[in-house]
C-alpha cells in the first residue's frame, strides 16, 4: 500500500481520499455520488454456471 493522496473537491469543499487505482476524477464521481446516494456501479456479466439468465 502506498502514500494515501487527499484532494479537495472543488464543488463542495470536501476533502475525497484517493486510493491507489484510481484518479482524482474517478474518486470525485465516486464521492459526489456517495453524497447523492447513488448507486456505486452496476455491473453486468455473465454468470457461468447458472441456471437463470440475468
């Protein structure tokens, strides 16, 4: 694990942690929408092995 690297979001002030595989963009999006309560990501694979289909 390296150095953690803090920015501050230009929009709200916020200090937002960047950990080490992302950017600063990628960590703002995630922290703006944390704070709008939003959905992280979805993410749609296939399912080897299952029965069902998505």
């Amino acid at each position: 694990m390296g150095m953690q690297r803090t920015i501050v979001d230009p929009q709200t002030w916020l200090e937002v942690i960047v950990p080490d595989f992302a950017t600063d963009e990628e960590a703002l999006d995630r922290s703006r929408r944390r704070e709008a309560g939003g959905v992280p990501a979805v993410k749609m694979e296939p399912d080897y092995g299952c029965i069902l289909p998505l």
